[in-house]
C-alpha cells in the first residue's frame, strides 16, 4: 500500500513538472524579409492564473520584457515595442546575411497586479533568403504608429493598396521603421496625431509607369513647391493607410549573388622551392649590460653607505671637542663650573635672609595688621599667595 502511493505521488509530481514547463517556441525569419512576432496578452493571461476566476474575467496589465539570451539587450537587427501595459508585444526586424544562424530571445511577462512572473522562450532560426528582390520601394504612412501596422491584417490591407500602384501581387514586406528611428519629432498627446511610419516593399517584377515617377525631377520640383502633386497616384481603402507620396521613394537594391562553389583541385600543393630558414641573429655579449645594470649601482651604494658611516660616528661635534681639550684645559672648565655652582648657592642664601612682605604672608589682615601662625614654612613654594582680605559693612578708619 505504501509503494502505490510513493508511486501515485511521484506520477504527480512529474505531471506537475510537465506542466509548468513550457516547450520552446521555434520560428523561421528568412533574410532579407520582415519579420514579426506578436506577444498575445490572452495566453499569458491564462498563465498566471484561469481567465474566468468565480465568474469574473481578468484583464491584468502585463509587461513584457525581451533580451537575448545571456544578453541584456536584443539582437541588433530585432526590436521590441509596447505601448501600453494593456497592448500587445512585438518583437518585429529585418535579418541580414551576417545575422544566419539561431537566436535564442528570453521573454519575461511581469502581472503588474500580482507582480508574478513569467519567462518563455522564443527560438528564432534565421536562414538564407528565399525570394530574390532586386526592385524595392519605400512608402510612408502618416497617420500610422509602428504598433498599429505590425497586426497581420493591417499589413495585408497596406499591401492591397501598394499593390494597386505597383502593378503586381508578388510583394513581400522587406521592413518597417517608425519615423521617430528616422529623427521624426514625438507628435503631441492629441488625437489627430501620429508619429508615422516607413513601410518598405520588395519584387522580382519592375516598377510600374506610376512608381517610376518618383524618380523624376519633375516630382522632386513640385515636393519642393509644396503644390499639389499631379503625378500622384497612390489609392487606399482606409484612410488611415494612405500614402504620402513626396515622401515615398524607390530602391534599386538587387541582392548579391552568391559565391560561386569552390573548385576540387588535383590535392597536391603546387611547388614552392626549398625552405631557406632565415639567418640566426649574432651573438651578444651581456657583460657589459650586467656591469652597468648591476655592478655600478652595487659600488655606488657601497661608497655611500662608507661615507654615511663616516660622518655619523667620526665627525661627531663632542667627540672633536672632547679630543681638542688639553688636560691644563679641562681642569680649568672643571674649576669654573665648581666656582659657578657656590656663587649660585651663596646669592640663594642671601635671598632667604631678607624678610618677605607682610602681603605675601599667609592669613594677613591689612585693617589689624595680625596674620595668623603659618602651619607651612613661609617660604614653601606650597602655600599660595592671599589676597588682601577685608571684613564687609566695616570701616577701616576709627571712630571718634
């Protein structure tokens, strides 16, 4: 019974596991083609916790945050784009041939709600080009925001519309830049007002009689009047996506071929001749590096470290005194300090003998002229000196 539910728990368990971890999400981006990535908010909703919870739908605000991985920062040709927290996320950019090879992007959704978190994973295998585009034009889009063209079906009904002009229905979308990557100005916060975007287009088919006028100096003239454009032929369904055609313009950009195969050679290296190594240097004699490096400076400090030793212990001033004393000498400064310690003591003696000043006595009274017995010597250095002290409210002259 115990080893059916180890067994029934470690099912669990593992169905857990399962569960929580999510399988990569693998996706192709030719060369040379646009590509886009939408982050829905609807399924990572669902990940947090269920969308209808006790009868009541969930609407978070989610941020999302893409970096490669191991990277801070995304791939230099793929970029991100959220307006708002209650947008949807694009990851949207155009591969180069430098770019081939495999892109791991880590995406991390924050519920600013709850502030749980997320992380997925989005494997991007970029591979070579598989249409060939040699004719290019580029059309803006004013009244657009780069969130608002990146959705599926706003990019087919721009295509329908450059369609019509071009003539053909085999264009592909080779980029698309908001005009603020271009130096655009950030329109103001009033409706009415957009930032615009680039849309660029590719084709094997050649430019239609209306597009080549874009080239024309006549054009070029009547954008710089600013008058109306007589050679303006754009169309659009929606207004929203139509084209402003003085600042549209073609693109002759005919891919590279590739590299012709290498040719199989026979295998045997053509002959080159007999190796000749260079010459040897000439020897060098390091003697005389070792003398000056090493021998010099040892000497010097030797004769140094001499010379120091001799002025501190024999050119001493006492010790040249001392040796320049004769004993006559000697005997003669030993009697003068002698005669000058007595001569000292006498005029200290003399200094004693004469009776201090009444003031300078202890407990004097200047009114009386009494001063109390000295428990110290009077001439101890220990008792300090009083003041002249006087009783208060009394007079100092006698009554009569």
């Amino acid at each position: 019974m115990a080893d059916r539910g180890n067994w029934v728990l470690t099912l669990s368990v593992c169905t857990t596991f399962l569960l929580v971890v999510q399988a990569d999400i693998l996706v192709h981006a030719p060369v040379g083609q646009l590509f886009v990535y939408e982050l829905e908010r609807e399924i990572y909703q669902n990940e947090f916790e269920p969308f209808h919870h006790y009868g009541r739908m969930h609407n978070d605000p989610l941020m999302f945050k893409c970096n490669k991985q191991q990277f801070p920062d995304l791939p230099h040709w793929l970029r991100f784009t959220q307006r708002h927290l209650y947008d949807k996320g694009f990851l949207y950019g155009t591969p180069l041939p430098q770019d081939l090879g495999k892109n791991i992007i880590e995406i991390y959704v924050t519920n600013k709600r709850s502030y749980d978190t997320v992380k997925d994973r989005l494997i991007i295998n970029v591979g070579p080009a598989v249409k060939r585009m040699p004719y290019q034009a580029e059309f803006f889009i004013g009244l657009r925001e780069i969130e608002k063209v990146l959705p599926h079906d706003i990019k087919e009904e721009i295509k329908q519309d450059i369609q019509m002009i071009w003539g053909t229905d085999r264009l592909e979308y080779v980029n698309i830049t908001s005009a603020l990557d271009r130096g655009g100005r950030v329109p103001l916060p009033l409706p009415g007002h957009y930032e615009g975007v680039y849309v660029k287009l590719g084709s094997d088919q050649p430019y239609s009689t209306c597009l080549l006028r874009l080239q024309t100096a006549d054009h070029r003239r009547e954008c710089e009047a600013g008058g109306k454009i007589s050679g303006d032929c754009s169309s659009c369904s929606i207004p929203a996506n139509c084209v402003t055609w003085c600042k549209s313009a073609l693109i002759n950009s005919s891919m590279p071929a590739p590299p012709p195969a290498p040719t199989v050679g026979s295998g045997i290296l053509a002959w080159g001749g007999e190796f000749i190594p260079p010459a040897s240097p000439p020897e060098r004699d390091f003697i005389p590096d070792y003398i000056v490096t090493v021998i010099v400076p040892f000497v010097l400090a030797i004769l140094l470290c001499l010379l120091l030793a001799y002025v501190m212990c024999c050119r001493r001033e006492g010790v040249q005194k001392r040796d320049a004393m004769t004993p006559e000498l000697q005997l003669y400064h030993h009697h003068t300090i002698h005669d000058n310690s007595s001569e000292l003591r006498t005029m200290a003696e003399s200094r004693s003998s004469v009776p201090q000043p009444l003031s300078t006595l202890p407990m004097f009274n200047t009114r009386t002229g009494d001063r109390a017995p000295p428990e110290y010597p009077s001439d101890s250095v220990h008792i300090p000196l009083i003041m002249a002290q006087q009783e208060p409210n009394v007079d100092t002259l006698p009554r009569k």
